[in-house]
C-alpha cells in the first residue's frame, strides 16, 4: 500500500496551519545542526558524524503522530530531527559530538548520539545496526504484559532490514501482535551498497505480509503522507491490532558518515538530482502553496536556527571534556593500585 499525497486524508486530523510550520522549523533547526557537526569534523573537534540530511521530514511527521508522554523511541545513529522533535536540545547533542562530559546518553563514552536518554525517553543501545529491532519488540511486549497504552517506535534504515535481526524482530511482533511501528528510512543505500544488490525486492514495505501485518510505502519527503501513514499505524498497535511495517523513501543528500565518499559509488547523476528530494525545500514549497509561510517568515526561521545552533556552539565547546580519573567508571575494570 502507497501513501503519498499533498492533500489532507479526511479519516486522520492534521496538524494545524501553524504546527505544519513548527515541524518545519524544527526540519531547519536540525538541517543546520547537522550541517554544523560536519563542519565540527572537518576542523577536527568531532571524530564522526552519520547525517540526517534528507531524512528529517520523515522523521518529524513520525515523532508527531506519537505521543512522546507515553510512548517509547529506539533510534539509530541518524536520528538529528527526531531527536529534537523529541525535545533534545542542540547542546545535548552537540555534546556528545563534542566528547564532553556532561554528554547525557552516554558520558562522552560511546558513538556520537549512542545510549540513553531518559528525560526524552529515546534509546540508542548500539552502533551495530539493527540491533534496536529486537530490543523494540522487548519494549513493546513488556507494555503489553503491564497493560500499558504505550507504542514503541523503532527506527533503522535499509541496510538494517538485511539483517537477522530484523526478521526475528518483526516475526516475533507478528505473533505476538505487539505494539510497535518499525519505521524504515530506506535512502537506498547501505553505505555504499545500493538497493538492488541488497535484495531482489522493489520495496522493502511488501515484507511485512511475511509476519502477518500491514507494510506501508510512503514519500519520506511528504510530511503530510509519513504523518498519515504512521498515525494510523499508531491507531492500530493501540488498539491492540499489533505492528506495522512503514518504509518512508528519502534521500541521503551526504555521504554514510564524515569517513565516506559517495562520489566513489554514486553516479554523478544520482548526486545531481539528489536537491530535487531535498525535504526542506518540499515541506517549504508545500507550506506556500498553502499560505502558510512567506518569504520572509521562511527568511527568519533559518535564521533563528543559525543563531541557535551557534549559541549552541560556543557553549559547548567552553565545556571540558571528562576528567581523566573518570576513565573506568562505569567498567568492571580498575587501574593498577586502585580498589
């Protein structure tokens, strides 16, 4: 089943005008935070980086058909807007970037964005992917046992759903009928390794019929149809109707990671059309088209999200980084003369 359109489904309540237009700021803020730990690496003060370029319409219209009061996110290492859809703050983030020590996912201990963030109830256990599908399903069946009315959302991208794990994850949601939304963000390649030498399917949504529930194809750069497709896959797992499968197509407008080069791989034609999907571009086109950003309004939101993430910037970089008597806390390993 497809999802795309740029007008409204009757049978789901859409965001207002105005909430439309702050799920696009939060798409800017995240496009230029992003852009900014790029630059953070390229002058040696971030060690890595896996950007959201491409995939934060996706990513915000998900985290808004949810309701972050109840329910439970498992992202994966691309995950800049949905973080702050989530109410992660650029400085929280930048700090785990940063390597500082009041990084508060993992103390400046693991990959950028990697562990846990319980204020905002997101978890990121692993830079080995899809590792957080089978834990998604843990999730999702200890609320059922407890009687919970909470949804677990677990994101990953398409060389994720390769894996194992993900068969095992889904097979076992689909017996179970447990309340999850595997959330796809297929940008068609895994690191380097395109779609077609992945699998010999066109479309990564048709597997779910394998376990028993609904898959979903939707446009990842149409805020509107990824808001519809996950609301109802929402709707579903809370009525106990068990898990669906939403594969959102976008675009990986930069290369895997600040380590990678896709000029070595990409056609130079793929990378030339890759502006064409650029979702910040589209949610602002369809935001005028219906009255509801100006020129000017456009103007000033990136330019609030530029100063934003600069503040962000020089806060964090002030800070220190973890004290090296700090080095095994947190491990079963003690330093020589130390009990």
């Amino acid at each position: 089943m497809k999802a795309t359109t740029d007008e409204p489904d009757q049978t789901i309540q859409q965001p207002s005008g105005e909430r439309m237009v702050e799920l696009y700021r939060i798409m800017v803020l995240s496009r230029y935070l992003d852009e900014r730990v790029w630059l953070l690496n390229r002058q040696g003060k971030a060690a890595i980086a896996a950007s959201a370029q491409g995939h934060e319409a996706a990513q915000v219209a998900c985290v808004e058909a949810t309701d972050p009061s109840k329910d439970h996110y498992l992202t994966y290492y691309r995950q800049f807007t949905a973080m702050i859809a989530l109410n992660t703050e650029p400085e929280e983030m930048l700090r785990g970037f940063l390597a500082k020590a009041d990084d508060p996912m993992s103390a400046a201990r693991q990959f950028p964005l990697h562990g846990a963030h319980p204020r905002v109830d997101l978890f990121n256990f692993s830079n080995v992917i899809a590792t957080q599908l089978p834990q998604a399903a843990g999730v999702a069946l200890a609320d059922k046992l407890r009687g919970l009315d909470a949804v677990t959302v677990v994101f990953f991208g398409d060389g994720a759903s390769s894996q194992g794990d993900t068969h095992e994850a889904m097979n076992f949601a689909g017996i179970h009928k447990l309340p999850v939304v595997f959330f796809c963000e297929n940008n068609r390649y895994a690191i380097s390794v395109p779609l077609d030498k992945q699998m010999g399917i066109e479309s990564i949504a048709t597997r779910a019929a394998s376990y028993g529930f609904p898959g979903v194809q939707v446009d990842g750069t149409d805020i509107v149809a990824v808001y519809e497709a996950t609301s109802a896959a929402v709707k579903r797992a809370r009525a106990g109707q068990g898990p669906t499968l939403i594969e959102a197509s976008v675009e990986r407008l930069l290369p895997h990671t600040t380590d990678d080069d896709h000029t070595r791989y990409r056609s130079t034609e793929d990378i030339a059309q890759m502006p064409e999907r650029d979702p910040i571009r589209i949610v602002s086109a369809m935001l005028r088209r219906r009255n509801l950003l100006s020129e000017s309004q456009d103007e000033a939101i990136h330019n609030s999200a530029k100063e934003r993430v600069n503040v962000a910037t020089d806060i964090v970089d002030a800070e220190p980084y973890p004290g090296v008597e700090t080095m095994f806390d947190h491990t079963d390993v003690a330093p020589r003369g130390r009990n």
